[in-house]
C-alpha cells in the first residue's frame, strides 16, 4: 500500500460514478484540483493533469465507519489511531468514529480533546465517541454538553451495556438537547452469564456456554421504549437477531429517531461456522443461526437498517491464541469489509450496489451529522474507487491492523477497493 500527496491536478477518468445521494451510476470523469472537487462528467484533461484510469471501476464517497475500536490510549499493542487509520484506508474508508471503550475510556472533555488532535495527525479523519457514564460504570452521566463542545459526536459506553433503565433514560433526555444519537450495546447481561457464543443446536454440540437471542432484544425493545418515552436519538448497534430486527422496523415506522447498523460478520457468517472453535468468529453480540442471518439480509433490503458498520475490534495474537471461553470478544474488519458485503447482499442476494453503496457512504454521514454530498463542486476529495468484480481470497498480508483476529482469512470476497482520496492524499492499494 502506497501514500503519496495528490498532485495540483488529478483525472480519474473513465470510471462509473456512483453517486449515493442522487441515487444515479453514470461513465464520467472526476477532476480533483488542489486536493477538492473540480468538476464531474465529461472532463477534457489539460497537459498537466496527473491522469489516473478508472476503465471498469466504482468512483463513490469514501466509506464512513461509525463503529470502530482503535484501543489508543491504554492499549496502543493492539492499534493505534495510526495502524487503524491505515487498516481504514485499505478498506476504502476515509473516515471513522471511535468508541470510547479505550483505557482510560473517552469519559471527558480532556480525553476527547486528546482524540481530537491526535487524529489530526492521521491520514482519515477520526471523530470520538464520548462514553455515556463515567468510567464507563453506568453510575453517572459525563458531561456530555462539554464533550460535544471538545469534538464528541455521540455517546456510547459500547463494550459494556447500559444496564440502568433509569441511567439509559437520563441520556437519551440529556441528549435531545444536543440532537446527537445515543448508541447502547444491547446485551441483557443477566441473561448472558457467561455465554460465549449463541445458544441453540451448535453450542450444545460444541459443549459451550452460550446466551439466547433474547439477550440482545429484550435490551433492544426496552431502549426503544425508551427513546419513544424521551423523544431522544438511538442508534442501534450491530444488531444480530430476527427478533430485534422485527423490533426495530416496527418501532421505525413511527419513530424517525431511530437508526441501526449492522456488521460485515453477522450478515456472512452463522453459528455453524463456529463448530472449528476459530476465536476469531467470538464476538459480542454473538455470531447466529442461518434464520438471524436471512432476517438481517432482509433487514438490509427493506430498509430496516441504515448503515453497515464494522465494529472492528483488535487484539493481540496471545488474547486469541487461548481457549475459547477465555478468549475476548472481537475481530478486526475493516479491510475485508466490502469484500464481505458485496459478495453476501449484491452478489448473493441482488441487492442493487447503490443501496450498498449509501449504507457505507452517505447513510452513515447522516446519522453523525458530517458532510454528505462529496461529490459536490468544492468539496475536499473523499473517495474511493472499487472494483465491485473482483474475486480475491483475503490473507494475513491484506492486513494493515497491528492485530490479525480476523475469521475471513481463507475465505473468497468479492469486490476490492484500489485508491482512496482523503486529506489532499492518494493511498493505492499495491495488489500482489
């Protein structure tokens, strides 16, 4: 992978424009001058221009993550804003937010602060999330309206639940104040014990402590009374079940301050792949059955979930290595991300590129309040061009992450971004 500054004039010429906002894919050229958008279309190039061919590629938005764990600071052996910046741009995204799950957690003004000038440096642009309560104990609300003031987009103690109805209740009211989303990871810990994957056919084979899909729903449908209660903003992260998919779309259809996301993992895989003890599929919410993984396809077609996320969460090659009930939750997914997606909902399923397109572009931007329309004359370059055909096998040298718990080595994707434009850069990905 390669990182060179953008010339005065560049030409990606050739390629299909995808534009995810005007929902068109049309042949065209994108003249990029002095690191923003020129002009798009029919673009006849002066001598100077730095012409790059994009014959038979996907010219869109640079990806949006909402939902990535960087570990900096506290436990930098696994990433750093630095090595996840890195990972990102391989996978085509250009910009990122932070969960505050770090050590110390993101709990205060100094701490978001620090996120803030530190991805200053990096080569995405990075944006913290503020934890919810302090420490992350759901004992006290931090102080979100000086957080959002430091650069906070969201509160979130993602990592650990909110367990405190009342605690969940206070933030979602507090926050209406700022019109900023909350995002609660959904698990009901009393009833997920000490479960370490979905419970049904597969853990009872396997002979491993395992949770019920009502873990995670029984949270979600409470977090969505709450939010109808308070008028505040939720924004459901890596849903993973049928039945907290039926809450959610019923809940939408009066409610517009709802959102949700899913993740790479939970739409490619099911508990069945589990049965090789391969610690790199334990994730929390947990990896489910084939009819949570058609409900959640379904989900993603009916417009039931907003965007695709993530939730890339590095550790060390030692964490992994253990047993499986000792093993913490988590997998990297940045760089397999479109790969994964595009083979599973376009390929698969025929859902059209566009809808996958906005779920990793624009839909993502309109939850956290950034900047959408990217193609716009004027607008800083932000994006990425793909090829939406490309059949490649992901291996432990497409790894970027400082961490390598990733389940898709081995397995085929579809679909590889190859340049992405962010910060008046140009990163090639240098394909063996």
């Amino acid at each position: 992978m390669k990182t060179t500054k953008l010339k005065k004039q560049v030409l990606l010429k050739g390629g299909m424009i995808l534009d995810p906002i005007n929902e068109f894919l049309k042949k065209g050229d994108v003249l990029i001058e002095n690191g923003t958008i020129k002009s798009t279309g029919k673009v006849t190039p002066s001598k100077s221009v730095d012409i790059i061919d994009c014959s038979g590629l996907i010219v869109t938005h640079g990806f949006c993550d909402i939902h990535v764990h960087f570990r900096e600071p506290g436990r930098e052996d696994k990433e750093t804003l630095d090595s996840g910046s890195m990972a990102a741009l391989a996978g085509g995204f250009t910009r990122v937010c932070v969960m505050p799950n770090t050590e110390p957690p993101l709990d205060s003004p100094e701490s978001i602060r620090y996120t803030i000038d530190r991805a200053e440096e990096c080569p995405i642009h990075i944006h913290p999330i503020g934890a919810i309560t302090k420490g992350q104990d759901g004992k006290e609300l931090t102080e979100m309206g000086v957080m959002l003031s430091e650069g906070a987009v969201a509160f979130s103690d993602d990592g650990l639940p909110v367990t405190d109805s009342g605690m969940m209740r206070n933030a979602l009211e507090y926050a209406t104040m700022f019109d900023v989303p909350v995002i609660n990871h959904a698990e009901d810990l009393c009833l997920k014990k000490d479960g370490v994957m979905h419970e049904g056919k597969v853990s009872t084979h396997l002979g491993l402590p395992a949770s019920p899909s009502i873990t995670e729903s029984n949270m979600v449908h409470r977090d969505l009374a709450l939010t109808e209660l308070t008028g505040g903003r939720l924004h459901v992260p890596h849903v993973s079940s049928a039945k907290s998919t039926d809450h959610i779309r019923q809940m939408k259809k009066s409610n517009k301050n709802i959102t949700a996301e899913v993740t790479p993992h939970h739409l490619f895989f099911t508990d069945e792949d589990l049965t090789s003890y391969n610690t790199n599929l334990k994730v929390a919410p947990p990896i489910r059955t084939r009819t949570d993984q058609e409900a959640l396809i379904h989900g993603v077609k009916d417009g039931t979930f907003d965007c695709i996320a993530t939730d890339h969460a590095p550790h060390t090659v030692e964490e992994k290595e253990g047993t499986f009930d000792l093993a913490p939750f988590g997998m990297i997914g940045l760089e397999s991300c479109l790969g994964a997606v595009n083979r599973v909902l376009v390929k698969e399923n025929k859902i059209d590129l566009t809808r996958l397109v906005q779920m990793l572009t624009v839909n993502p931007r309109r939850i956290m309040g950034f900047e959408t329309d990217l193609l716009a004359e004027g607008s800083p370059a932000e994006l990425v061009i793909f090829d939406p055909n490309k059949k490649w096998t992901f291996h432990k040298n497409d790894i970027r992450s400082r961490s390598q718990n990733s389940p898709y080595l081995g397995e085929e994707l579809i679909g590889r971004p190859l340049i992405t434009i962010v910060k008046g850069h140009i990163t090639s990905l240098e394909l063996d």
